[in-house]
C-alpha cells in the first residue's frame, strides 16, 4: 500500500492512523480541522477531541469523522535553548 500524503502533510486515515493517545490535527469530512487524538482499546480506534482539561473524550460524537490528520507543529522557541 502507498501512503497518500499530501502537500501540505495530510494523511488519509485509509493510508495509516496516528500514534495512539497522541494529540494530532484532524480534518473531518466537513473540512472542519481540529486538535484531537486516536484512541485505542477492546473496540475499534476511534477519534477523540480534547475536552479543555487535559483528557481526551470518551465519546466519538457523529462530525468527529475524520479523513485526514497531521502530526502537530511544534511552537516557537521548542527545541532551542
């Protein structure tokens, strides 16, 4: 299978999913973009959004539908010293 990355670093979820309980940017079949993250378990992966305390949701609400995600750019000054 040949991954499907696009230009501007889009991954297509058909292609391969994001390292799980990591947060990465999700794009929904809408075109709605979103910080959110694929958890893993005894059921299927499944996508979740941050709730605004530090802890994923434990619900995958029907506009989640993600297509495509991107790994998370780093902010400024990370990395240096």
């Amino acid at each position: 299978m040949t991954e499907t990355t696009t230009d501007h670093g889009w991954i297509n979820v058909a292609d391969r999913l994001p390292p799980p309980h990591r947060d990465v940017w999700c794009y929904n079949r809408t075109g709605w973009q979103f910080q959110g993250r694929i958890c893993y378990g005894m059921h299927a992966p499944f996508f979740t959004y941050p709730r605004g305390d530090g802890n994923a949701s434990n619900t995958a609400p029907d506009w989640i539908d993600v297509t495509h995600w991107r790994p998370l750019l780093e902010g400024p000054g990370k990395g240096q010293s």
